[in-house]
C-alpha cells in the first residue's frame, strides 16, 4: 500500500554532506514526522522556515496544509531547489512532536549534514502510546466513563460506558492497522458502540443509557482538530484552517449518523 512507502533518503547516495537536495528530503522527513504527531501547519512553516534560513538558503517559500508540504529555495550556487510531499495520516503525538521540535532546534543551532539527521531521525524512538494495549485500555476506559459520570450518570454507567470504550479502542486500533478513513472509522465505531448500547438497554438495563451514550461519544469528539483550526486560522493560514474545521464538522456528522441509525431501528 502507498502508506507503507518509506520516503527517507540514502546518506550514501548524497554527493555531499551539504548535498541541498538530500537535505530537503529529510527536512520534509521531519515536517511530515510533526503534521503526523499533531504539529500546527505554522508550526512546521515555521520550523522549515528556520532550518533553510540557517544554512544560507535564499528565496525560501514554504507552504503547508494538513495533507500537503510544499518548499522551493535558492541554494548558494543559485540552483532552485523544489520538493513536495504529500501527508497521508494525521494523529496527535505530544512526546515524539516534542523530540521533532528539538531536533529542528538542533539542525538550526549547528547545520548538520546528510548522514547526522539521517541517524537522528532514524535513532529517535516514536514513542507512540496508540499501539500499547495496557496503556490505552484504561485511558479508554476511565475517559468513557469519566465522561458518563461527569454528566450525571451512575457509577454502573461510568462502568457500562467504560467497557463499551475498551470496544472502541479496538476498533481505533484495527482502523489504524487497516488504514481505514478516518469518517468511516468514526461512522462504524459510533454505529457500534451505540448498537452496544441499545441492545443493553433491550435487556432490561437498570440505569440511564444515554449517560452511557454520552460517555461514548465523548471519545470521538474531535476538540483537538477544532480548536488547531480556529489557532490556525489566526495565525493567518486560512486554508489549513478551514480544511481542518470541515474535517471536524464532517467529523461530528459521522458521529450523528452513527448514532441515528441504532436508535432509530432500534427505537428510543
């Protein structure tokens, strides 16, 4: 599958340490590593911005979106320079975006070579907590329920909503490994997590399901994405800012449709 291209360069094959084709290559590398870990589109502008002004590069333009990176410069032999690189996953990674953001720091502060990002990049642990079962299981669990008890609901709410969010933990996780679009992830997850639902409270659930409902659906709230669109827009990227506000809105229609169906077949 195209998802599974890897897209870093060779050290070896550069014509240099300073070969500015290969570097750009890995200087995307890191851009699309942040966009991948949740980095705001100024943010990695910015970075890119930073690390081609540091190694004397002339005429620098860069351009991001959520699914698109796009730079051009001038190197020191007057040579223009253009790379493009397309961004197909998008996921929020606070620990491994942190590690990106001191590298770029690093590559600014001394202009490092090919094969030095190279080993760094390829050295850095991606820290992601997504695939580690016993890590998100109980996040999944206690944010559900937390969630369902915050609103009003029992402890044996808290406890149901919480069981059904270990069930949406492991749809997440077979989305991840199938690739699959993330509206049709949320459609399904919601669809079955309150078909769960229903068919609980057909059996004769003594507590309050919709509290258990809201617990559900509080996991698939897409806040995060919402409030980088707003920051972006501010920031001036406009685009950015809205692809990410209709991808939340398409989001949150996933949602309602996932959830209507159960309840209207299934009645109130």
């Amino acid at each position: 599958m195209i998802f599974d291209i890897s897209t870093r360069v060779d050290p070896k094959k550069a014509k240099s340490e300073q070969d500015s084709h290969y570097l750009l290559s890995l200087f995307l590398d890191i851009a699309e590593e942040m966009l991948n870990s949740g980095a705001e589109t100024n943010r990695v502008e910015d970075s890119l911005f930073r690390i081609l002004k540091s190694y004397g590069y002339e005429k620098v333009n860069v351009f991001c979106i959520p699914e698109f990176i796009s730079v051009s410069f001038e190197d020191p032999n007057g040579e223009l320079i253009t790379q493009t690189r397309r961004v197909y996953t998008i996921s929020n990674n606070m620990n491994h975006l942190e590690d990106l953001n001191a590298l770029s720091r690093y590559i600014v502060k001394n202009q490092p070579g090919v094969t030095d990002i190279h080993d760094r990049l390829e050295n850095m642990p991606p820290t992601s907590y997504s695939s580690n079962m016993l890590i998100m299981a109980p996040v999944y669990f206690f944010a559900s329920g937390g969630f369902a008890f915050f609103f009003h609901g029992s402890l044996l709410d808290a406890l149901v909503s919480g069981l059904i969010g270990i069930v949406i933990m492991l749809l997440a996780k077979f989305s991840m490994l199938q690739n699959v679009n993330k509206l049709l992830y949320t459609a399904v997850s919601a669809l079955i997590a309150c078909l769960i639902a229903m068919i609980i409270s057909r059996l004769g659930y003594p507590g309050n399901i919709d509290k258990v409902m809201i617990g559900n659906v509080m996991l698939f709230i897409p806040g995060l994405a919402l409030t980088t669109s707003f920051r972006d827009m501010l920031c001036g990227d406009i685009i950015a800012g809205l692809i990410r506000m209709m991808e939340s809105l398409m989001i949150a229609a996933a949602i309602a449709v996932g959830y209507a169906i159960p309840i209207f077949f299934l009645g109130r």
